[in-house]
C-alpha cells in the first residue's frame, strides 16, 4: 500500500470516530441553562402552543394587540341619565309605552341644570336656621319655582323643617334647626347640599319618564 493510500485511510477512520464520539454523548439536561424549570428546549422549527395562531394572524395575540376598549361615557350627562331611563323601560316587559314621556324626564333635566349653575344664591343665618333667597333669570327662574318648592316635601320626610316664601325672581328657602350640630351641617351643605338631599331623584326621574306625573 503506497503512502497516499494510507494516509487516505487514516484520515477516513479519524473522521468515522469523531462521528460515532459526538453520537454518543449525552442529550443536554433539561434542567440546565437551555432548559430551566424542568421544560426541554423547543426543537428548532418545532411548533409551540400559540404559535400557528400567531402565524394565522400575522402577530401576537394578547390584552393589548385585542380589540380595542369601547368608550363606556356617553359624553354628557342629561344624556346618559335619559339613556339609562331608556335601557330600564326597553328592559321591562311591563312598560306602557303608550304612558311614557321622555320629554317630560329631559325638561326636568333643564331645570335641574339651570338651578345647579345658574341660580343666584344669597344665604343669611338666622338665630334658628338659615335663609336661601334664590333667583334667576327666565327659564333659570321658573326652574327655581318649579323644583324648590317640590323638594320642601322631601326635606320634610327627611326630618328638616323647611319651608318656602315664594319672590317675584325665585324662592326663599327657609331651613330651621333647632339643634346646633344640625345647624352646623346646614351651613356646611349650603342651598346646592340641601337640594340634593334624600335618594328620591333616581325613582322620581324613573316614574315622570313612565308618565306618572310631572314635577
């Protein structure tokens, strides 16, 4: 055998044992670098959970690649409280639609707006409670007719001992305390704390749209 020949050979069998030697070494411990937690290394190219649906759509899917968050506010607030009266009808079977006044509920609405903003307030303590003269203008001064007066008789229920003087601008509103600490908290509420006294809006708001009564 000539000595390129077995050179040749020679080379041939290194190459064979390098490939038989790296055949016989262990698979990587799954709990080393490359697989922490007790969780093998993906294969590459192999197809993990999640992963034909990313390629279907075109990316990750997750809370903020979704579809987006829908505006819960309808942007004004007469608004939204006609349409939460709305809802409640359309959800009761027993609504008589042919009773059911929305425009009533939105003209209340107005004046509950025009007496929050644009009445002028004058407050005088008296020795036994406090004084609410309170006028406007226009639509602001028949609001003011129109919901103070009706709230006297929720006061009442309340407990407060409230009355009404009716002025060629609006009303007086007359609170007497014969309690001092109840005096203290009128003075603390002011004519806007007293009006929004009671839980009586919601349902009274619910049967004027059911055409019940007006205010």
């Amino acid at each position: 055998m000539t000595k390129p020949t077995s050179k040749i050979l020679a080379a041939g069998a290194a190459l064979l044992a390098a490939v038989v030697c790296a055949q016989a070494q262990p698979m990587p411990d799954a709990s080393g670098p490359m697989g922490m937690h007790g969780h093998s290394p993906p294969m590459h190219g192999a197809m993990t959970p999640g992963h034909g649906d990313m390629n279907r759509h075109g990316g990750m899917q997750g809370p903020s690649f979704g579809a987006p968050a829908m505006p819960t506010s309808p942007g004004q607030d007469a608004f939204g409280a006609i349409q939460e009266i709305v809802q409640i009808l359309e959800a009761d079977p027993a609504t008589d639609w042919s009773k059911v006044d929305i425009e009533a509920l939105r003209q209340h609405l107005i004046d509950m707006n025009e007496v929050t903003l644009n009445a002028a307030v004058i407050r005088r303590v008296t020795g036994s409670g406090i004084e609410f003269t309170v006028t406007g203008a226009g639509r602001t001064r028949d609001a003011i007719k129109r919901m103070v007066p009706a709230h006297v008789r929720e006061l009442a229920r309340l407990g407060w001992n409230a009355r009404t003087e009716d002025l060629p601008g609006g009303v007086k509103l007359v609170v007497n305390a014969s309690d001092p600490r109840a005096l203290v908290k009128l003075k603390a509420l002011g004519f806007i704390g007293i009006m929004v006294q009671g839980s009586h809006h919601q349902p009274h708001h619910l049967m004027m749209a059911k055409g019940a009564f007006a205010h």
